[in-house]
C-alpha cells in the first residue's frame, strides 16, 4: 500500500495532517522500538533507511533477519495489547 493511500485513508478516518500521517506511524514505530530497547540498526534496517557511514555500508551487508522477526513479533504484542 503506498503513503497516499494509507494518507486518504486517515483523512476519510477524520484524522487531518497536522494529527496523522502514514510516515508518522513509522516514526512513531521508532520511537517506542527504541523505548523498548531494541537495538538502533535492527530498527534501521526493518525501516529500509540508508547506512549513512559509507564504509559501513560497503561492508556490513546484515539483514539481521532473526533479530528484525523478534522485534516485529514485539510490535505485533505491543499493538494487540492496545486494543484489548
């Protein structure tokens, strides 16, 4: 689903720009991954950002995989517990 989509979708909700955004719901993910203490470049990773240190990235080509399935099966729990 593209970030217009999930946009008209939040506005046909009744939610306007200034309350939420398909790309607020990534930052807002960040933001509690890393409360909850997972470890920066997993949440880097699983949010598809650029390694910035160039030499890095031309060497550490990690999926981290295992690690990424963990976190997101957290999120998951984190998100059911919400609603409950």
């Amino acid at each position: 689903m593209i970030e217009n989509t999930l946009n008209a979708a939040l506005r046909r909700l009744g939610y306007t720009t200034e309350q939420m955004t398909a790309h607020g719901f990534r930052a807002m993910a960040s933001t509690l991954l890393n409360e909850q203490g997972f470890p920066p470049d997993v949440i880097e990773l699983q949010l598809a950002h650029a390694e910035r240190n160039k030499v890095r990235a031309a060497y550490n080509r990690a999926q981290r995989l295992e690690a990424r399935r963990k976190m997101m099966q957290a999120w998951a729990d984190y998100l059911d517990g919400l609603k409950a």
